[in-house]
C-alpha cells in the first residue's frame, strides 16, 4: 500500500529518492518510536504552538557555544520542516541555546525584514521574497538585516489553474480569464461565500467583516464577477493579487477560506477535470495526491522592478505584472554578525536545500503526518539518514581547552603522586647506600663492641713453644685466673656480648625485604664470586671473626693443634668462568635496582601515555577550530611510531650494553681481587725472607712476632 500512494504521488522530476521502499517508512517508525512524544499540552490542531524546549535528536558530545539562536517559523509545511531541520543541527551538533519562536498572527510576512532588523528574532531561514522588494530594500540594503543567500530551488507565489486547464506545453495567461467563457467556466467550482474569521482587517471591505469575507473589484458593480480565486492565509502576499486583477480589469472574486476548504476544492476540482482559480506557492506539500508539479501558474505581464516596488500591500497598489519565479531566501539578524557566533553565520549561509530535499521532506511529512510533531519528526530522520548531506553545513569552532574537570586528570594525578614516591625512595636509597655499607664493615670489623691490640710481652713469647690452648688475651687472663696455662699469642680482645648482639642484627638484616632474593640465591646457588658483597649487604663478615694468635701462627702445617682461618671468599678462592656465577652477580647487584627503576619507568611511560590520549582527544573535538594542529599532532605520532617500529633492536641492544656494563665492573672486580692477592702475597713472601740464618731462641721468637 506504501509502494502504491508513493508511486501515484511521487513527482515525476529528477530526483535521487523518487520510489519510496518499506525501509524508509521502517526507519520512520523506529524514528517516532526512540523518542518521547512532546507534551500533549503543546499540541494545538490550529497551528504549531510556541517550541522552546526541543527535544535531542543527535547526540553528539560537545561544549555548549553559550549562545541562544530565535528562528522564526512560520506556519505553512515547508517552513515549518526548514525551521526544525535547522533548530535539531543549530542545537544538537552546534551546540546552540535554540528557541523556536512562531510568527504572531499579527505579524505580516512582509514585516519579517523589520523584525529580524531590530532583533526580534534572529534567523528567518525560508522568505518568499516576491512582493516585498520595498521591505528587503528598507530594511536589508538600508538597514541591519543581512541577506546569508539562497536555497537551491525556484519559487513561485500567485494564482494557479490545474495543468489541464490550458493546452499542453504552453503557459495559462491572465487573458484567458477575461471573458464570457471564463466566467462560466471556473464558476463551477466555486463557493458561496468566504469563511468567517478569515478576514479580521476587513480587507473585504464588508460592513460584516467577519462572514462576508469576499473581496471584489470596485467595477463588478456593473460587471459579472463570478470567477473566484480561492485564497487562504489572507496575510500572505496581502493585498497583491487584489492589485493584480483591479490593475488588469479582470473580473474576479476573492473569496477569503481556509486551507481545509481550498484544499477540498482543488482536489474535488482534480477528480472531476473541472477548472479551479486559487492561490498557492511553489514548493509546497502536495493538496492531498496533487503535487505541484501538476499546477499552472497564472501569467501576467513580465515583471519589472518599477512595477513590484509599487506594492504598497493593499488592493489600491500598483502591481500590474507577473509576479514571476524567484529562489527562496534566508535573512538573519545582525546578532549572528557578531564575536563568538560565527557558527551560527557559516550555517546559515551554508544551509541550502535543494528541489530533491524539498520532495523528500515533504513525503516524510505525510507518512510522518500521524505523530504529535510531524515536522520535528521528519527533520530528526532527515539529520540521521542523510549525515553526509548537512556535514558542509555546520561548523563548530568553539575551542575546548583542556582542565583539571578532565577524568583523565584524576589518572595523572595518581601516577605523578606514585612516581615522586619511587623518585624519593630511590634518592634516599642511592644515598643510604655507601652508608649502609660502610656500617656493615665497621661492624665486622668492630663486632659492636670496642677492640684494643694487646702487645704480648717477652715471658709471652717464651711460652709459644708450650703452645697453650688459649686463643686469646682475655681468655688467657681468665686462665690466669683459675690457674690454667697462660701462654698465649695476643690478639684482638671483644666484648663478651658481640655474637648476640651481632646473631641478632645479622638474623633483622636477613629478614627485611631487599635480601630476600639474595638469600634465596645464596642458600641454593652458592657462588663464592660474589659472597663478599652478599656478606657485606646481609653484615656476615663471617671470615673477619677468625681470632690469630702467635701460637697458632708458629704451629707447623702438621699440627693437629692448628687452626686454619677460614677461606677468604673472594673469586681468586673458586671457578670464576661461570655463568652461575655472572648471574648471581647480576641479580643480588642489581636486580633490585632494575625492578625499580622499570616501575619509574613504566609511570613515566604512563603519564605520557595518558598526557598523549588527551592531547589527541583535544585536538580531535577542536579539529574544525584548529585542523592544523590534529594534523600535525597526527604527523607527531606517526613519526614516534615509525621510530619506535623502526628500531626495533634497540630494547636488544640496551640489554647487551646494560650485560656488558655489568660483565665488565664483575671483571673489573675480580682483576682488582686478584691484584690485592698478588699484593697480599708479595708481602708474606717479603716478610718470610726478611731475616735470613737466625740462631738462638730470642732472634727466634723476635723474627716470629714480627712476622705475626
């Protein structure tokens, strides 16, 4: 049934969308239905009621321009489908405070030029400009209104026959409306008087002006004026077809009705091939299945400018000639002139609608003719399915900036404050390091407690040969006490509590945090390359608690009393060429270190991340206000990727210079073992051959202590 009332009304005119398909009426449902209905309270079966409050067609996220737009509508179809298309693209994709104002019926269509002058309003955005030339010169050329152009499409304003009045091909004159015939002819469809109400300012003339609203000719007093001209909205053109039959002699009634009532003429008229006299305009919807590509306009001498600036408005102008064809144009007020609504100018310079466009509003409208705001309805399906046709339209140049209300912020923040936290911990700790260090030496070397060298005496030294047991003054003072052998060597005297004390700090130190690893790895993958530094980090200077005395040093290598010190763990002591061991090295010396330097890093590479996404996400709402700067930040990003995508070996080749820095301070740290050993021993030697062919026990133990 849709298929069949579009193809039998559709005009036959190019026209990309002339068969209307089930989707489209479809598409109008799911329209109608994804959108509340407006107040009931609104709806008025007389006309549009005032709009204020439009509801959202297009959702679309940007910040408000801060402006607020008036757009007078007015009260015939075209109009008011123009005025909605422009309000739903004004306030929804450009973010303008819309209001839609309704004409006041006081308020004459030639006037518009004055009110959009003064500001009243501030667009008008479809003006029938024929018959108002003296208003647009007034109030457009010599006043503040300003003209934004033209739509796409002609116009025409005046009386109308049906195209098979006249002979194909050729246009209906005003001529053919004198005469006997004519008035028998289109007598047939007329009616027998105006409505009431239709003409309040008794143009008519009539002493009843409310139920005799026929106007005549001052000369059909003696002449028969049966031919009617149907007209409704007595304000439209007011006054110029009048001038044009009294100026012209022609014998013609102007009866003033409603559109219901020319409406049902016209199509009566149609059905039954019957002339009909009224007046209408071109484009408009169609009267019922009559398009207007199936009317005639009536012609009248050609027009010129003289003749239509003599319109003063009323039946006694000067207007003689055809009105002629003309484009629909669009005036606003100066208000869109100024700072901060530029938009709203390029729009309304921009907003043109095509004869296409005027066809497929008007065939929505009717299938759209059901809901409580048809018009709004057809502009809201018009700006969702044919995006690509207003996109040259609007502009939106407002720039957003970017502030601290921005939720991504709330994310930097976060990082920043986290970041400046591991800074802080990474300062305090590089710093406390050689502290740290050096506290665990003093405290080997200490042992917590205060040591003093006790030098032996000769009686002492004579008593090496007896090789007590003893291995230290302090303990050799106890023997002396409870009568045991006093020969001892002397050596460094402690504090009987340093082995708790020390136990107990070893065991804190051991446990905290930042040994965990190495623990682990020096209980289960020993590697004597690199117990120095862990005995050091965990205060287990173990080798440097080994008590020397002159006795032990004086044993032969044979003596089951001997005590041998403990082995120096440094890499001259093992296997050096291990990878067990480099990887040891790494991960007690560094790991720490690289673990938290990643997680700087990798805030660093967060914060610019999240900087990154919000610069782009700006630059994107503010391309139309600054397209340069998208590209070049665009350019930016594609420069770093290619980079980023073009050295993709750099992340193996920091590895292998970190493993390289790192290989060559663990070889560096064995060659320098190695030399102070080489040093060490050059010493023993020096000091074992410095007295050569002693005899006597007293150059003896003199040679022995010395070397001890």
């Amino acid at each position: 049934l849709v298929q069949f009332h579009a193809d039998s009304v559709v005009a036959p005119m190019p026209f990309h969308r002339t068969r209307w398909r089930c989707w489209d009426v479809l598409l109008l449902v799911v329209v109608a239905s994804s959108v509340a209905d407006e107040n009931p309270a609104n709806a008025s079966d007389e006309g549009p009621a005032p709009v204020k409050d439009l509801q959202t067609c297009l959702n679309i996220s940007r910040q408000s321009q801060g402006i607020k737009l008036r757009l007078l509508m007015r009260d015939w179809p075209s109009h008011r489908l123009i005025t909605h298309l422009a309000a739903i693209l004004l306030k929804d994709v450009m973010k303008f405070d819309v209001e839609i104002v309704p004409a006041p019926e006081e308020w004459a269509t030639a006037d518009d030029y004055q009110h959009l002058a003064s500001g009243e309003v501030d667009a008008n955005l479809e003006i029938w400009p024929r018959g108002k030339e003296a208003k647009y010169s007034e109030f457009v050329d010599g006043g503040e209104a300003i003209d934004v152009g033209i739509h796409q499409i002609q116009s025409r304003v005046g009386m109308f026959v049906p195209s098979y009045v006249g002979e194909a091909g050729s246009f209906y004159s005003f001529y053919q409306l004198g005469g006997e015939s004519a008035q028998s002819l289109f007598s047939q469809a007329s009616v027998p008087l105006g409505e009431c109400s239709v003409d309040p300012w008794n143009m008519s003339g009539a002493e009843d002006s409310k139920c005799s609203n026929v106007w005549r000719p001052s000369y059909c007093a003696d002449r028969r004026c049966d031919i009617q001209l149907l007209k409704a909205h007595r304000m439209y053109d007011a006054g110029l077809l009048e001038q044009q039959i009294r100026n012209n002699g022609l014998n013609i009634s102007v009866v003033y009705t409603s559109d219901t009532v020319v409406e049902e003429a016209v199509w009566h008229a149609f059905a039954k091939k019957e002339p009909v006299l009224f007046y209408t305009w071109t484009p408009r919807e169609p009267y019922g299945d009559v398009s207007w590509d199936r009317l005639s306009p009536v012609t009248f001498p050609p027009t010129s400018s003289e003749c239509l600036t003599s319109n003063d408005h009323t039946p006694s102008g000067g207007v003689n000639c055809d009105l002629g064809s003309t484009t629909l144009s669009k005036v606003v007020s100066p208000a869109l002139s100024s700072p901060g609504a530029e938009d709203a100018l390029h729009f309304a310079q921009s907003f043109s609608l095509s004869e296409e466009d005027y066809a497929w509003l008007f065939k929505m409208w009717e299938l759209a003719a059901e809901h409580r705001n048809p018009e709004w309805l057809t502009a809201c399906l018009f700006a969702r399915e044919l995006e690509e046709r207003w996109k040259p339209w609007v502009k939106y140049s407002k720039r957003v900036d970017l502030t601290l209300e921005d939720p991504c912020f709330s994310v930097v923040w976060v990082q920043a404050a986290a970041l400046a936290v591991m800074l802080a911990f990474l300062v305090i700790e590089r710093c406390s390091k050689p502290k740290r260090v050096t506290k665990a030496l003093i405290q080997a070397q200490l042992l917590g407690g205060t040591r003093k060298i006790s030098m032996p005496s000769a009686g002492e030294m004579s008593r090496v040969r007896r090789r007590g047991s003893c291995s230290s003054v302090g303990e050799e003072t106890k023997r002396e006490r409870a009568g045991a052998n006093k020969d001892c060597e002397p050596v460094l005297e402690s504090s009987p509590s340093v082995s708790s004390l020390w136990g107990t700090t070893s065991r804190m130190v051991r446990r905290s945090t930042e040994n965990i690893v190495l623990s682990v790895l020096d209980k289960h993958f020993k590697s004597d390359s690199t117990r120095v530094q862990a005995a050091i980090l965990n205060h287990d200077l173990y080798f440097m608690s080994h008590k020397r005395t002159l006795e032990n040093f004086a044993s032969q290598h044979d003596d089951p009393d001997l005590t041998e010190p403990p082995t120096c763990p440094v890499p001259m002591r093992s296997l050096l060429a291990t990878k067990l061991d480099l990887l040891h090295y790494l991960v007690h010396s560094t790991l720490k270190d690289v673990f938290f330097l990643s997680i700087v890093l990798g805030l660093v590479g967060g914060i610019w991340g999240t900087v990154a996404h919000m610069l782009g996400s700006n630059y994107e709402v503010n391309v139309e206000a600054d397209p340069l700067a998208l590209e070049e930040w665009n350019s930016f990003i594609k420069s770093v990727t290619s980079i980023t995508s073009s050295f993709t070996y750099l992340p193996v080749f920091l590895l292998g210079f970190f493993l390289n820095r790192e290989a060559g301070r663990w070889v560096e740290y064995v060659n320098l073992a190695y030399s102070v050993c080489g040093r060490v021993q050059d010493l023993a030697l020096i000091l074992a051959g410095a007295v050569q062919g002693v005899s006597g026990d007293e150059m003896q133990q003199q040679q022995q202590q010395q070397q001890q």
